[in-house]
C-alpha cells in the first residue's frame, strides 16, 4: 500500500467517524455538520473561481448570504431553507446583471447553501430521518470507494475523458452496483420488505453521486486547480470529498419535495419519501 493511498484511508476513516457521531446524535449537531460543510463548500467555491479577487463586494455578499442560511439552519424556521436560498440566490443574479458581477457568485450561493439544506433535510429530528442519513452515506461511499477500486483494477474505456480523465465505465458501473448493495444493506437492516422501488433510489442517488463528482472536476478544470483545497490530508479540499454526497442530497431531497407536491402533503420528509413510510 503506498502512503499516499494509506493517509486516504486513514483521512476517509477520520471524517466518516465525526460523519456518523454527528448523524447519531441528530438534532443540533448533525445541522452544524451541514452548516460547516456549506461554509466550507462556499469557501472553497469562492477560491476556485477567483471570486474574492475578481469582486470583492459580491463575494462579501456571498458570505452574508451563506451566514442567513446556515444561521436559519441552526436556530431557524428549517422550513424557511428553500425560500431565503431562493431569495438569495436571486439577489445575486440581480447583482450580477447591475453590476457585472461573476456569474460565479449566484451558482455558488446556491450550490453551498443547498448542500446545508438539504443534508439537514435527509437528517430530520427523527429514527427515520437517522436511517435516511445512513443510506444516502452509504449509497455515496460505497459507490465512491468501489469506482476507485474497480476503475483501477478493470480500466477500460473513459467514462468522461475532458473533464476527469481518471474515471471509467467499469468504476461507474462497479460503483453503482455497490452503492445500491449497500443501501439495500441499510434498509434491509431497519425495515423489512426490501422493494424495487428502494433498489430504484439507490440507482438514482448513486447516479447523482457520481454525476456531483464530475460537476466538481468540470469546475477544477475550469480553472485549472487540482484540489478544492487542502484541508484534508491525501484528499485535497471539502469539495474533493462531499461533491458526490452532496450532488445525491440535492438528488434526494428535490424527490421528496416533488413527490409531496404531487400527493398534497407539505408534512412529508425525506426519510418518509425514501423509504414509503
């Protein structure tokens, strides 16, 4: 094993520790973890495309904006999430068209603010809403973990060679296959009656997952960075770990809105979505 494969390891092993402590204490602290990863996440945006350089006082904004939703996702009205990132996320555009701002500054208030919100969602304040975390955890991870091995060892034909000349076909269709294993290991031990429509779920969110991958390297190459930044021993910035997750928790939590538009039950949360509850 060569030591940079060895401090992944034991870097992914750290974070998925405080991942799952926060994820079983719920409540409060799983909404800092999600407020931490937004502010990160904006941080790191930020820095890729030049925004604090390029426009001081839109970046300024964007801070303010992130600071409002992460301060409603932790003291708040979480019900208030999608409207004040609306909001936001449509001041933004208007500065952009007054003022000639970067394009930049409304896509990443959104794509920062929505991961808060939307990982906060899969959470809830409930048992259901802790199983939910686990399977989307575990749809992503799986997923992330069997397309590296499997890309490596199989090789093959390029999955998106202009954006991440690393990733293949095999890894895909290896990390797919094992992020809807895995999520069906999750709920199968929670709940019994393991359907297709769960196994349908984890295809998708395992999809989404690696699609959020690619979005990130796209932006990468963009501008030419390698990592989002370097906060994270062997794998580069925040970004470089939760594009998949959080790509999978906009994937889920837009599902369940739609769905509960569709039946007429504004109650309904993310965990009752996923799992037909």
């Amino acid at each position: 094993m060569s030591p940079e494969l060895r401090k992944r390891i034991v870097s992914a092993i750290v974070l998925a520790a405080f991942a799952l402590t926060a994820t079983w204490l719920g409540g409060f602290a799983f909404r800092l973890l999600s407020s931490v990863i937004a502010l990160t996440v904006y941080y790191e945006w930020s820095t890729i495309t030049r925004l604090a350089e390029k426009d001081f006082a839109g970046n300024a904004f964007g801070w303010l904006a992130i600071a409002v939703i992460c301060l409603n996702l932790l003291f708040g009205d979480q019900g208030m999430g999608v409207p004040f990132l609306g909001g936001l996320t449509i001041t933004a555009v208007l500065l952009v068209l007054v003022r000639k701002s970067s394009w930049w500054l409304p896509g990443g208030i959104f794509y920062a603010g929505l991961s808060g919100i939307a990982l906060g969602a899969i959470r809830g304040a409930d048992e259901p809403g802790f199983v939910a975390a686990l399977f989307v955890f575990a749809v992503v991870w799986a997923t992330d973990i069997l397309a590296y091995f499997v890309g490596r060892a199989i090789g093959g034909p390029k999955l998106a060679p202009r954006i991440s000349p690393g990733k293949t076909w095999s890894g895909a269709i290896g990390g797919t296959i094992a992020g809807v294993a895995a999520g069906a290991a999750i709920f199968t031990a929670f709940f019994p009656n393991l359907g297709l429509r769960l196994l349908l779920l984890a295809f998708l969110l395992s999809v989404a997952g690696q699609i959020g991958d690619l979005f990130e390297s796209f932006i990468k190459r963009r501008f030419g960075v390698k990592d989002s930044g370097r906060l994270i021993p062997g794998h580069g910035g925040v970004m470089d770990r939760v594009d998949g997750l959080v790509f999978a928790g906009f994937a889920a939590f837009f599902l369940a809105i739609i769905n509960a538009a569709w039946m007429q039950d504004g109650s309904a949360s993310v965990a009752a979505f996923l799992f037909g509850l």
